[in-house]
C-alpha cells in the first residue's frame, strides 16, 4: 500500500534536501552504482526535483538564470547555519560586484535586454568575503549569449562553468555547491522551450553529493495571453520531462520525470511574496525509479499554490 502523502516547503534553494543526503552518507566514494532508492530516498528526490523545477521555471529569465546570490542562499540554506544573522550577513555581500564582465561594454544588437554575449568570471582574491560568521569564496564563470541576436525576444543560452560558492562556516568548516552546465530558453510569443542540463555537487563534512538533470521543459501561455519580454509571465501551464541523477555514498539514483497533469502557473501566486515559491495552482509529477531489484515512484500533487503532497508507491503498491 502507498505510504501516506507528506509535505514540506518548497524553496528556490534546490540544494537542502541533497545536502541531507551528503551530510547523512557514511563515507563518500569515487565508485558509483546504480540502485533503486526507497520510500525516504524517493521521496527526497521528489522534493528536490519539484524545487529545481521552481528555480528551472525562474531561469526562463535570463537575468535571473544568471542570479548568484542564489547560490550563496544554497550555500546558506546546505550550511543549516543556526544563526539567522549569517544568512543576512551573507546575502548582504554582492558576488556580482566582483565579477570580471567580457566585454567590458557588452554589445545588445536587438535591445531586447539580453547582451549578444556576456561572460562574468569570479575569481580570487576579489570574490572573497569575510564576516563574523566565516568567510565565502567565489570562483568560475558564466557565460551568457543572445539566440537570435538581430531579433528582440527572450531567446538565450546560457554556460555555467565551474561555478563554485565556498563557505567556511564556524560550525560547521567548509561547505562548498559547484555547479556546471548549459541551458536555453527559446522563445515565442505563445511559448517558452526550455533545455536545463546541469550538475550540482555539494560537499560538505567530508562527503558528497551530486544532483543532474537533463530536462525539457516548455512554458505555454494561457489562452488569450502572450509571452512579452521585459513584462511578468502571464498564467499558463510548465512541462517539465527527463532525468534526474543522484548520486552519493557510492549509490547512483536514476529518476524520470513526467507531469502527466501540466503544472498550472499563476501570475497572482507568483507574485505573492507568501506563494512565490511555489506559483503552481495545480498540476501532478511523477518521479520514477526502476532497476533490477524493484522499482517506484513519487506522486507530487499541487494544488492552490500550496505546498504539494507527495506519496510515495512501491513495486506492489495498489
């Protein structure tokens, strides 16, 4: 029989459930296997996979796919710092004001706001910080392009390259989120095609995790409405499809990733500060795993730009 449905709160840190997982492995590995995960594994998968695929749908904005301080709120929220005041104290920092932006005077050809290319590259000792709490490092770089440059849209790609937020915490020692990758957003009018291929390692306490996706997702607008660059996206439905890869503690966990039901996006709830880290008024994933001892899968259901319910069903399940 399923388990019974559970919840917790979706953020745009996608990092806090691997984290978990990093911190909870016995030993780390540079083998790996695949398994078939159980009830808890699925079930953190799950939830990690529905946060990537809130920060994938705020990556159809170029200017937010390009956002670092969203990793050092993962780096934050990987640490569990138990004072609140070293969250504050490293949002405060700007990683983006120590960058080295290539070209100095990025050329914008179409004046849609997206530079025909754009590379930023963190390096030290510049991208260094220090506050009463520790310290944080940034390195590697970005590297953003125009898709069609003489014509203005939201079309992009997007490189990320080694990126890698360091914090030295005063509990907890060195927590580092590395992440690489491509993406691409292309655009028209009536929908919003996206690619999100990323790999994003956390290590921390001597262990590590490592979460991949390789999706399609597409964003179509409501009927009625359209997709305007520069404005807010209007309601309409995200179709996210895949794999996702988790790997640590010597185990490798292949998941597909299916929304047999679209997810519903509401401009209303994704412009509410009390809803916006979830805006999906509805909508089911399916998360599935199989392999030659058993299979399963997590059934993600939202609702009400609530927090979604997730139920977990094994092989026998009924």
């Amino acid at each position: 029989m399923p388990t019974a449905p559970t919840a917790r709160r979706l953020t745009r840190a996608t990092l806090a459930a691997l984290a978990v997982l990093a911190f909870a492995a016995c030993s780390d590995s540079t083998g790996v296997s695949d398994r078939v995960p159980d009830a808890t594994m699925s079930e953190d998968a799950a939830y990690m996979i529905a946060s990537e695929i809130v920060t994938s749908l705020g990556s159809l904005d170029p200017d937010m796919a390009m956002s670092t301080p969203t990793m050092t709120l993962l780096v934050d929220r990987t640490a569990r710092v138990r004072d609140p005041r070293a969250i504050a104290a490293r949002l405060a920092v700007s990683p983006e004001a120590c960058g080295t932006v290539t070209p100095a005077i990025p050329v914008d050809g179409d004046g849609d706001g997206i530079p025909d290319e754009l590379t930023v590259t963190y390096t030290l000792p510049e991208c260094h910080s220090e506050d009463e709490f520790g310290s944080m490092d940034l390195t590697g770089s970005i590297r953003l392009e125009d898709s069609t440059p003489a014509v203005a849209g939201m079309s992009f790609a997007l490189a990320m390259n080694a990126i890698k937020v360091a914090m030295d915490d005063v509990e907890f020692g060195t927590i580092t989120v590395t992440r690489d990758g491509d993406g691409s957003v292309d655009h028209t009018p009536a929908q919003l095609s996206q690619v999100h291929d990323f790999s994003t390692l956390v290590q921390a306490e001597g262990v590590s995790a490592r979460f991949a996706t390789e999706w399609d997702l597409d964003f179509d607008a409501a009927s009625g409405t359209s997709i305007v660059a520069g404005e807010p996206l209007p309601d309409g439905t995200y179709t996210p499809s895949g794999t996702t890869v988790i790997e640590q503690a010597g185990a490798r966990y292949t998941f597909t990733v299916s929304a047999p039901t679209p997810l519903s996006y509401s401009a209303a709830c994704a412009a509410d500060p009390l809803t916006y880290d979830n805006p999906f008024s509805a909508g089911v994933l399916f998360v599935e795993a199989a392999g030659t001892d058993g299979a399963g899968w997590v059934e993600v259901v939202f609702g009400e730009c609530m927090e979604p319910t997730v139920t977990y069903y094994g092989t026998n399940a009924n």
